[in-house]
C-alpha cells in the first residue's frame, strides 16, 4: 500500500481534520488506490515539458490600481461569525 | 562583541537575516481595502481579506512598482516573470488557510549592499532575494482569558522579504546591515521604515562555528522589532549556543523568540508537526510579467539614494564621515539638515543642529520631524549667526524660545534685545573693568599662561550677559593685555 | 394548451413579449411545479416570496418598456453561487448557516438581464461528485426513469440539482460550474443542454471555489438556443477576477444564422475509451453522419494525451481544492465545533463539517503537495495538462470543433458506484481533456438508450470559439429531432 494508517493520520494532521481511527484503515487503502491509479502518469515522458499552472495557459496578469475602493464594511464582515466581540473575531485561546 | 572568546576555541557567529517590510501603499496587496495604522478592528477589511467564499486576489500595481524599485536600489536582478504561490497553514488570523507569497520564482533575485564591517573595511553583504507577500492579521492574546482576539486590518496588507545571505558576523554589523536596508527604503520611499509599529522587522537566523568550519545548525528568532533588541538578541543568541557545543551537546534547530524584558530568547511552544506548507502557484492569479521598459524606467527616476548622499555630504558640503554617517543613515536628520545646510555653512549648519534640534528631539524623546522649529525657521537663526547679530551659545537659548513660542528668531532677538554686542568702544570699557580688578590673572598671562585667555573671556560674557561677539572681545583682550 | 413550465426560454420570452402571459404567471407556474416535485430533491432552497417579488418587479418593467434581455424568466441557481441575503452552502454542513453579504458576479449580471430567482439547486458538496450523492442535503434524483428498470437514478454532478430542475420543468433555465465536467455529464444524465464557456468567459467572483484553474461557471437549458441567450447574459469581463477575460461577449444567439456546410470537425479515436457504452459509440457514429449531411466535412484527428487527462485532473483538482477549502475553519464564518484547544477546534470543525468524499479529496490534495512527493504528482500532472493544453491547440490548427460523446454510459443506479471510486471518477473520462485545456465544450442530448435513458454528444472548439460552438451544436440538436421530456416517464 502506497499510503498507511500514520501517513493518513499525518497528512490529517496538515490539513487539520480530524479522522476517526475507524477510519484510517480504509483511508489508507481508498487513497492507496487513488494514487497508485494516478502513478500510471510516471510512464509519460515530460521531459522539458512547462508546467501548466492556471486555466490559461497565453493570459497576462491584470494589475489594479492603488486606490481604496472599499469603505468600512465591519458589520458585513463579521455578520457570519460563529463568535464576535467588541469588532473583534472571538477564536478559542491560542497559546503560544 | 565581534569574536566569540570560548573556552576551547575562537568561534564566530553567523547571522543571516530575513526582514519584512510593509510596502508603502494606499491599499492592500491584494484588495482595495485602507493600510492605514490605527484603524478600529476589522474596519479595513473587505470581503477578501477576510476569505469569504468566492472571494478572489487582484494586485496592486504600486506595490510591484515599490519593491520592483526597491530591488533596483540594492542593485539586484529584477526578475521579468514571477510567480504567486500559496502557503499553506492554519492560524486564526490568516483568513485564507494561505499566505499569497512567492516561493520559486520571487519579483527581485540577487543583489547586494555595502556595509562597514567591523574591521572597518566596507564589505558587500548578499541578498538572496526579495519577494512580495501578504501580512496576516493581528491576534490578541490578553484582552479575554478564554479567547483570542482577531482583528483583520493588517490582513493582506503588501510585505517585501528581504533575504539576506549568511554574511554577518556579529550583532554590529547586522545592526549596520538593517540601518543601511532601512535607510535604503526610506529614501526611495518603499517602506517608512517604522520598526514600533512593526512596519520593518526581523527574523534573525543565528548560528556559531569555529573559524573555518561548515555552517553550524541555525536557530530563528522571530519578529524582532528594534535595533538595540536586535543586537541584544543576536549575542544571549550565539553565547548560548556557545555554551551548549561547548558542553558537548548539539544545538538543535528551532525558531526562538525574543523577551525584551530579560533580553533573553526563548524557544517557542514546539509545534505539534512538522511545518509543511505545501507551496504550488495559486491558481488564481497568473505570472506576473514585467516589460523591461517599465523597470529601466523606474530605474531611471530612483531618487539619490544614501551611499551617494553619503559622499555628497562629505565631499560637496566638507562633513566629517562620522557626521555624515550618522545623517544618511537616520533619514530624518538628513532631511532636517539639507535644506537648511544649502547655501550656508553647512559645517556650521551640521554642529548647531545635532546640539539644538536632534539634542532637543532626544530630550523630549519625539521625531526630529516632530521639533517645533521647521528647518525653515532654524536657518534663519543661523543667518544671525553668520551675520554676527548672535553668537552660537545664545543661539541655542533663542532656539529653545523658538521651540516654546513658536516665535520667530528675528522676534525673540527683538523682543529680548539679544543682539550681541560688536561695539569696539563699549566693549573696551567692560573689558578695562575687568582688567583692572583682576591682578593675578593678568600676572598669570604676562608669565606666559595663554590659556587663562578664556577665563576672561567668560568674565566678559557674564557682565555682557552673554551678548559679547566672541571674536571681537579675543581680539581687543589680546590687545590690552599686550 | 402548452404547459408555461414546458416552454423554452426562447418561447417565454416571446409569450411575455406578446403579453400571453405575465412573468408573475410564469413564475407562480414554476413555483407550483417546484411544490409538487420535491420528491426530486432538485432544490435546496425555494424562494418563492423572492421570485414573486422578482415577477411583479418584471412585469412593471415590461408595462415602462424597459425590459432586459432576460426580463421575468424564472430560473434557478447552482447553491454554489454566493446571493446576496439568500443562504448559500455549497451543499455543505460546514456552511450550512451561510449567508453572504455579497451577489456573485455572474448571478448579479442574471438579474442584471432581469432574471427571476426561483430558489438554489442541489449539488455534491463541493461541487466534487458526479452522481449529486455527496451532498449534504441528500441525493437528486433524476428524472428520468429506465423502462426496464425500476432502480432510482442519479442525475450526475455536481450540478445534478439545476439538470434536474431544467430537465423536469421546475425552471426555465439554471446555472451550474463545471470543473472536471459537473455541467455536461449531469446535462447529459438529464437529457439537457450543459455548456461550459471558455475558461475566462464567466467571473468567477463570487462563485465558492473548488479548483480554480478550472471551475467555470455555465448555463443548463433545454435547448441550444436557450445556451446561447443565457451565456450572453452571464458572460462578461470582471475586474475582481484575475483570470477573467476581456475578449468581446458577442450575440451569441446570432450563431444560429450560418450553415456548418464546411465546418471541419474532428474525430479523435482516443476517445474509444475502455468501457465505454457500445450504445453510446453508435450515437457518436450517428452524430457524425447527421454533420456530414449537413455539409461539414470530418476529419479524423489524434489527441493521444486522452487518457492521461483523468489521472492528471484527479491531482490537480484535488491539490487545488485542498488549499482552497483551508478557509472552511469555523473561525469568521461558518460552523465552528469548538474544543478545548485550538487545534482540536480547527479538526472537529472541520472533520465535521466535511462529507467523506470531500474529505477524500483534501486528503489526496494535501498529499500530492506535501513535501517529498509535489514533482512526481502535482508538477507531474501540470505537465501532462500542458501536453494536453498543446495538443488540442495542434488539433485546432486543422480543425474547428471536435464531436465526442459526453459520457460513457447512461445515467446509472444510485449507490451502484458507490463502492468503486475509481468507477465514479471515470465518469469524467469524456469531460476532463476539454476542462484542463480551458476550451468551451457543450453537451447536446442526442438520442435515448434502448432502455429509454438520454444520451448526450459532446463538442469542443478553440478558446473563445463560442460560436461556432453554438452552431455546430445545434445542428446537432436539429438532426436528433430532440423532443424527449421526462414528464412521460413521471407524471
Ligand atoms: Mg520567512
Ligand atoms: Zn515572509
């Protein structure tokens, strides 16, 4: 298997999701297959080939000009907050 | 302390530094939203800063034109094709799950400046790169015991990293290395150079060897916002890492932060895993392509910038280096300074306002900007100088009434009748008087001591109040006293 | 007499034109429509007050004369597009509160054009999926119904909400994004029209991103000519996205008026692909032959990169999404779980608040771009992308439009693929190639399977090519005499 029950756990842990250990058996073994079918891309040569990053591959990046074109919009930023005080997101405690 | 005295060894230490510099612009990086300091929270932040769904980045134009010049000035490669990459982590107070960042390709690749190293040999210090990059947000820690504040004004705001190679060798010379940056930015204008609000700041990589070795394992203290925290930060930093070789042990690598209150670093909470921020462009935003056009004309418009002001100051206006050192390098003496210093004595000039504005400036511990007396203003009182209506030391006292009254010199002259007195007639009266009562001291003189010249000139001054012209009395004591 | 919720959008806009009837009579048509399907589970969210209220503001238009291009015609939108004051979850627990103070860029220019809003349609979560399984208000069932069959069926995704909500009447026309395929299988499954435009084409501000080097948003519609009325009025440059594109938006319903006589048409035999519905390849046959009567002249064409594009995406999209959905963390919006450190709030929240697939997929994503493996997956696949980014360009220097089949097989049973991932996600086999390389594609329903299902043909054309996109297709429609509804099956 390409991918075990620590690997999952550990790519889990970067993207900060939590996953039952119930699961982590057929995690591993659904990712295992996804990837181990992708790994048939390893038999095309790509030699010198430039990677395509974005949906265009000929559009030129498009600049704004400095200007503030937005005004307080406070109320409309925190307005789905799970938790807001005094202006302030409210997040649970970070310790350092 | 240049040299690291151990017990087994001469060891040197190695700093590299990472400076973050928030970019001059009206608004953010990647939204419209005000950059202004002081804001009450999360009143500027727009729709994209704070990540909401379907939001998406758009670039500020200034903010390429800034660090594309920024480059410029430390002599750098400006990269014609840059990309955007996505840093990936999760913090509260980064919206996205990302910093929009450069990894691979960065705007500005390798440049260097010249700094004064401690052997007093100017020597250039290499900068690897200097990318464009999104600020977080602000969290506070202390104002709820359960929960940590956050406030998104300085979400997105735009950030120029300034990677330095691993050149320094001391804490002086990084200090010299971050003055010289910070000088550099303010004279073209790219970042004001704030290090109390935290608009430059440093994340130092320190690390000890012996002389000749490969590189030692590095420690990163973290956002260090002072010059003098900066210093004091780079040697607890190297001595204890000292101390740990030479007990034998290894000193691991970790990112370390700095307590100003016991000048101490410290390790921070280790974190649970290991970073991986999973770098790749951001797939909403294209590369940037600049034309080469567009960069030999920024080049062209570069203001002077401090080296070359530096030998202005020494070779047009006559300053000794040391002065003009101290001038270039804190942009706001020399602004204060130029324009007052153009057309007149600019040594004269150099000495009257280190001692009145910048001794008034430190004493009230404000900006030399903030000192209540323009430099307009303080050039007409040198003008009475020159002109010999005053003499320095009551120019000094008629600058503290500028400074308090807001009046203007030529006022406070008047108004006090402060003019100096050049009167060859009535000075010889005061200064007969004065001989006349002073016996020994005129023995003293006739038996060849010339220093006690000065003794009677301070005797002069106090009956005339100070108002004597110096000049004028040395010459007519010597006279009479003949 | 003719049901006002069986009209094209074309015909509505020339009943309300002659004043046969009134947007607010139209709209109440479809609102009842909506009420007596929900059985389909099309809708996540009606909004009938809204839609009246849209109506009678038309027809007051309509009685100053100053109608938009779309005055009083009663649509839906994917839940994937932010609206402003109405709820939009992307069909996932963990925006299931969301409400955005903002419109969207493409939902804004609808109603700019006088659209009306019906309510907000069913999608995977996401939008990753291709059966409308994932989502988490339930599967979508599509209307149609096999006749020798009594299995429920999926209506393909992600859009499976607006196919289906098109396809059964319950609007004249919906939106839906496209990513890896997420319009045209489902217009397919539903015997519909999907369009995806050309990547640029459509804003994408505003719409809740899954991969955004590829998520394109589109019109569902029941013919041609309705596509092309509804892109015109969703297409446009954007300053607020980077990548959106300043090419002219032309009439493109006035494709219609020239002939395909010489338009060349390529065929790529890579498309044969294993497992493919032999029934499905006689309808790609017959496809070709109604564009030979209609003076087109066809050319065989070669795109050997075909198979690679399905692995490839399957990096990419997921990578993307992966960094896209970091800001899904419970902290300014959204739900949050909360615990006793920040770290366990950030993994409850989000174990949580994210369905298996999705999970699934930030997983392979996080993975793919985690140190030690980016060259050989991620840097991988955006090689293989240009490969076949480059070789479609080749293709187009011979050809103008490209016919292949959109899916590989009819719509199939829910929960049958459930079980086999990789069996799900060949479902996009046909799809994928166009949606790497940016290029529009459309999916016409063109015949039924002999169990009495839609199938649906594919075209591509070059970037920006719309039109001859249009033409082509229609031509299509024309030949297939496309006159299938679901109704005869349901009600
Ligand atoms: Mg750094
Ligand atoms: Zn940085």
């Amino acid at each position: 298997m390409l991918v075990d029950k620590s690997t999952v756990l550990h790519i889990a842990n970067l993207a900060k999701i939590e996953v039952p250990d119930g699961d982590l058996e057929n995690l591993a073994s659904e990712l295992s297959h996804i990837l181990g079918w992708v790994e048939q891309l390893n038999e095309v040569n790509t030699d010198d080939v430039i990677p395509m990053c974005s949906g265009v591959a000929s559009m030129q990046l498009r600049l704004r000009q400095d200007k503030i074109s937005e005004e307080n919009q406070q109320s409309d930023v925190l307005s789905n907050a799970p938790d807001s005080r005094d202006g302030f997101f409210a997040v649970p405690k970070v310790l350092e | 302390m240049s040299k690291l005295e151990g017990k087994t060894w001469t060891w040197e230490t190695v700093i590299g530094l990472e400076i973050h510099a928030q970019i001059t612009t009206k608004s953010k990086l990647f939204s419209g939203a005000s950059t202004k300091f002081g804001a009450l929270p999360n009143t500027q932040v727009t729709l994209v800063d704070v990540a909401m769904p379907g939001m998406l980045p758009v670039l500020n134009e200034m903010a390429v034109e800034q660090i594309v010049r920024t480059g410029l000035a430390i002599n750098a490669e400006i990269n014609l094709y840059s990309v955007f990459d996505r840093k990936n982590y999760f913090y509260p107070d980064l919206p996205q799950g990302y910093q929009i960042s450069q990894f691979s390709d960065p705007i500005v690749g390798k440049g260097e400046i010249e700094i004064k190293m401690d052997d007093g040999e100017k020597r250039g210090v290499g900068i690897t790169r200097i990318h464009l990059e999104q600020d977080a947000g602000k969290s506070i820690h202390d104002m709820d015991p359960s929960f940590t504040y956050v406030d998104l004004n300085r979400s997105g705001v735009p950030l120029m990293e300034i990677v330095s190679e691993p050149d320094l060798r001391s804490s002086a010379e990084a200090a010299a290395y971050v003055r010289k940056i910070r000088a550099i930015l303010q004279y073209i204008g790219s970042c004001d150079g704030n290090m109390e609000r935290g608009n430059l700041r440093c994340d130092v990589n320190v690390s000890v060897r012996r002389k000749g070795d490969p590189l030692g394992t590095r420690c990163e203290i973290k956002n260090v916002n002072s010059i003098r925290f900066l210093k004091q930060a780079i040697d607890y930093e190297a001595n204890r890492q000292l101390n740990i070789i030479e007990n034998g042990d290894k000193v691991t690598q970790e990112t370390r932060l700095f307590d100003s209150v016991t000048g101490k670093t410290r390790s921070m909470r280790s974190k649970e895993e290991a970073h991986d921020y999973r770098y790749f462009p951001d797939p909403d935003l294209l590369p940037l392509q600049l034309k080469k056009s567009y960069v030999d004309r920024l080049s062209a418009e570069l203001p002077e910038l401090p080296d070359q002001k530096l030998l202005r100051f020494v070779n047009e206006l006559g300053l000794s280096l040391d002065v003009a050192e101290e001038f270039v390098f804190e942009k706001e003496k020399a602004d204060y300074f130029e324009p007052i210093a153009t057309g007149r004595d600019a040594k004269l000039v150099a000495n009257m306002v280190r001692k009145d504005v910048f001794g008034y400036a430190n004493f009230h511990s404000i900006n030399i900007s903030d000192v209540p007396v323009t430099p307009q203003k303080y050039g007409e009182l040198i003008d009475l100088i020159v002109e010999g209506d005053i003499n320095n030391r009551i120019a000094s006292e008629i600058f503290i009434l500028m400074a308090k009254t807001g009046k203007d010199a030529e006022v406070i002259v008047q108004e006090k009748g402060l003019r100096q007195l050049s009167d060859t007639n009535e000075l010889e009266v005061v200064i007969e008087k004065v001989i006349e009562v002073s016996e020994k001291q005129v023995a003293q003189y006739k038996n060849g001591n010339q220093k006690i010249i000065g003794w009677f000139v301070g005797q002069i001054m106090q009956k005339t109040k100070g108002q004597a012209n110096p000049k004028v009395v040395n010459a007519l004591l010597r006279k009479k006293l003949n | 007499m003719v049901l006002l919720t069986d009209l094209t959008i074309a015909e509505a806009r020339d009943g309300l034109a002659r004043k046969d009837f009134s947007s607010k009579e139209l709209t109440e048509a479809h609102i009842r429509a909506i009420e007596s399907a929900r059985a389909f589970n099309a809708y996540v969210l009606e909004t009938p007050d809204r839609a009246i209220e849209d109506a009678v503001a038309s027809d007051k238009r309509r009685a100053k004369g100053e109608i938009g291009a779309l005055d009083g015609i009663p649509i839906a939108v994917k839940d994937i597009f932010c609206t402003k004051g109405i709820r939009t979850t992307a069909c996932s627990k963990i925006l299931a509160e969301f409400v955005p103070p903002y419109e969207s860029f493409v939902t804004q220019k609808l109603r700019q054009s006088g659209t009306v809003l019906l309510g907000k349609t069913n999608l995977d979560e996401f939008a990753m999926g291709s059966s409308n399984e994932t989502s988490a208000f339930g599967p979508v069932l599509n209307p149609w119904k096999s006749s020798i069959d009594t299995a429920k069926l999926v209506p393909g995704g992600s859009s499976g909400g607006s196919a289906c909500a098109v396809a059964a009447g319950l609007c004249l026309g919906a939106t839906g994004t496209d990513t890896g395929g997420s319009i045209r299988q489902p217009a397919a499954f539903c015997g519909i029209v999907g369009m995806k435009p050309t990547y640029g084409r459509c804003s994408r501000w505003g719409i809740v991103a899954f991969a955004s080097s590829l998520d394109q948003a589109g019109p569902m519609t029941r013919t041609v000519q309705d596509s092309a009325i509804m892109l015109s009025a969703m297409a446009g440059f954007d300053h607020n996205d980077s990548t959106s594109s300043r090419q002219i938006v032309p009439n493109f319903e006035s494709s219609f008026e020239k002939s395909i006589k010489g338009v060349r048409i390529g065929i790529p035999d890579e498309y044969r692909v294993e497992g493919i519905d032999p029934e499905i390849n006689e309808l790609w046959e017959t496809g070709i032959q109604w564009l030979k009567q209609q003076g087109a002249e066809i050319c065989s064409i070669s795109l050997s990169q075909t198979q690679n594009a399905l692995p490839a995406y399957y990096i990419i999209a997921p990578a993307e999404a992966s960094s896209n959905l970091s800001r899904y963390d419970g902290m300014r919006y959204g739900s949050r779980v909360s615990d006793v450190s920040l770290t366990k709030t950030y993994s409850k929240t989000r174990g949580g608040g994210f369905g298996p697939e999705v999970v699934r997929r930030i997983l392979v994503g996080t993975y793919v771009l985690s140190a030690g493996y980016y060259d050989a997956y991620y840097l991988k696949a955006q090689k293989i992308r240009r490969l076949i980014s480059e070789e479609f360009n080749n293709a187009f220097s011979d050809v103008d439009a490209i016919l292949v089949p959109t899916s590989p097989t009819p719509a199939f049973a829910k929960g049958e693929k459930e079980n086999d991932l990789i069996a799900m996600y060949l479902n996009d086999v046909l799809t994928v190639p166009a949606s790497l390389a940016g290029l529009p594609a459309i999916s016409v329903p063109a015949g039924l399977s002999k169990s009495g299902l839609p199938l649906g043909l594919q075209l591509i054309t070059r970037s920006f090519d719309e039109e001859t996109l249009f033409r082509v297709a229609q031509s299509i429609e024309n030949s297939a005499g496309w006159h299938h509804r679901p109704s005869k099956f349901m009600f």
